[in-house]
C-alpha cells in the first residue's frame, strides 16, 4: 500500500511538471504580478457543499466554472487544499487561478502544525492554476487555539512563509488576516509577501486602503468582503427575511470602493460563491442564523446569516448579487 501511495504522488508530481505553461508569480512595490504583469484579483470564495451535505465536493464544477467566467470572475479561493489534480485542470482551462488556503491544525492532513502543507507545495508548485499560497484564515481572532497567546500563531505562520518560500520561488504567501494586522502581527511576520484582510465594515472599506498605506509597502487585497441576502431586522430601508436587494446593493458599495483603491488594494475574493446550508443547522434546510468573530460590521443588519452568502443559491440560481459583481469585475481589466 505505500509503494501504490509513492506512486501515485510520483505520478502527480510528474503530471504537474510536465505542464510547460506554468506562470512566474511574484510581487513588486504594491503589487502582484503574474509573469511581470499586474495582477487585479476579481475572485470570489469557493467552497462548494451539496444540498443535505457538510462536505465539500466539486460535483458542480463545470456548472460554476461556467458562472465564474460568465462573471468576469479570474480567481478563487477555497480554504483547504484541493489535491485533486483534474479540478485544478479545469480551474486552470476555465483561465482561473485559485489561491490555496492551509490550515493550523488538520490533523497531519496538508497543515501547517505538522508541516506537511509542504508536500502539497511540492506536488502542486508547477500547476499553472496556482496564484498564492495562503496561510490561515482569521487566526488572530483565536489566541485560545494558540496556548491563549496569538504571538504563537504568528511565529508558526513566519516559520511556514520561510519553509514555503525554501521550497517554492513561483509563488508569493498570503495570509487571510481579521481586518487590518497590527503592529505585532507585521513585527513578526515580515515575510509575508501579500496581505490577505477579512474586512466587514458595513458597506464601505475604504479607510482600510489608507490605513494599510500608512503600515506597509506591501500588496495587499481583501480576502473576504460583501454582504449577506437575509435581514434579521428591518433597516436603513430593508426589509426583514431574505433580501437580495439589501445584499446586492452593499456588494455595490464594497466594490466600488475597493476598486477605486487599485494603487493600494490588489482587489478583492468576495464572500462567496454558494450559499452554505451546513453553516447554520439542518443542511437540508436554509437557516437564518449563525455566528462569526467581529462580524458586527455586516451589511446592514450587524448580523452574519451565514448560510445566505452566495451570490447563487444553492441551486445555483442566480441573485441579484450576481449582476452586480459581474457587471464590475466585466468592465475591469485582467
């Protein structure tokens, strides 16, 4: 069984090698190029559960690769590795890139506590559908994950951005930081090449843009950004219950002003493609409800229904979101 498993990798390895059209990712100044060239994120995340399920599965692929091109979208980011090597080949047909999220602690499984997130990297470096390699999501959000000291998380995530950077030079590391990192957070982690931020400040992110000027001369872009479509109170207009309207027009106001900011902002993966009927109680069912550290900021109900997000439901109809989202990121240059 472990020759079979060698081989098997081996054969992964090779197949990635073997691609001859594999991009050189790197950043310059503020911002991130593919072969030389700047790079504007017009992403979206990704991380597709059926109907009834809490597991991930890419059953629907080719359906929402067809929607993400028919919205001008040229990026995704999922949060755990995908070690599928014929999902990232039609990532990469559909002229996607997607952005590759490890996590802490997975069980030894492509994570960064055991280091094997650095046998992916070797596996998947020369895949030409890889963007960024990205290290965390929101950690700082959890000192209690980190022995109730988040300068534990930051001196494990500066030690995986040197061991991805040993292993890989095609490609830039990322974090997805809770909103703006401080000052302890760029003390230690100076290798990071891209800040990643998770930024929910109502419908405008603008004051982001001139604060992180002010910190860093790094790129950066926002990782996470939008609005959900259910209102569990009426405001500022909005209805209570599901409420695309509400949901389209602050995914409106978030990027205009994210993309109004391209000297500083890189763009944008906006929160998310599907909604999730696993986040919140029965997956059979959509329910309103569910929680998220420093989600107050959420259009315009302060509450994060986390099972609302998509900018296609479940079925994969589309909302009004999509227009929205479509009709920005079709108008903006690769």
């Amino acid at each position: 069984m472990k020759y079979i498993f060698l081989f098997s990798l081996a054969w992964v390895v090779f197949s990635c090698n073997k691609k001859t059209n594999m991009d050189v990712v790197s950043v310059s100044e503020r911002q991130i190029l593919v072969n030389e060239n700047p790079y504007l994120i017009k992403g979206i995340c990704y991380h597709p559960v059926p109907k009834g399920s809490k597991d991930l599965s890419f059953n629907s692929l080719d359906q929402d690769l067809a929607l993400m091109v028919e919205a001008g979208i040229n990026t995704i980011r999922v949060y755990a590795p995908i070690d599928n090597k014929d999902v990232l080949d039609k990532i990469h047909d559909a002229g996607l890139k997607v952005v590759i999220g490890f996590g802490y602690n997975q069980g030894g499984r492509f994570d960064i506590l055991s280091g094997t997130f650095v046998d992916y990297i070797n596996t998947f470096k020369n895949h030409p559908a890889i963007l960024m390699w990205e290290l965390g999501n929101e950690y700082n959000y959890h000192p209690e994950w980190f022995e109730g000291d988040i300068k534990n998380w930051y001196k494990a995530l500066k030690e995986a951005t040197d061991l991805a950077h040993e292993n890989d030079t095609n490609h830039p590391v990322t974090t997805a930081h809770g909103d703006l990192p401080d000052a302890l957070a760029l003390s230690i982690c100076t290798n990071i090449d891209v800040w990643g931020m998770n930024s929910y400040r109502w419908d405008n992110p603008e004051a982001i843009f001139s604060e992180w000027e002010a910190l860093s001369h790094k790129p950066m872009y926002l990782s996470e950004a939008g609005g959900d479509s259910y209102m569990t109170i009426s405001r500022d207009g909005y209805e209570a219950g599901s409420n695309e309207k509400a949901q389209a027009n602050a995914n409106k106001n978030i990027l205009n002003a994210i993309f109004k900011n391209q000297d500083i902002c890189s763009g944008v993966t906006m929160f998310s493609f599907t909604d999730g009927w696993w986040k919140a109680g029965n997956p059979e069912k959509q329910d309103p409800g569910g929680w998220a550290p420093n989600s107050s900021g959420v259009p315009y109900d302060g509450a994060p229904n986390e099972e609302y997000w998509g900018m296609v439901d479940i079925d994969r109809n589309k909302k009004e979101a999509f227009e929205i989202i479509s009709t920005k990121y079709l108008k903006l240059k690769d």
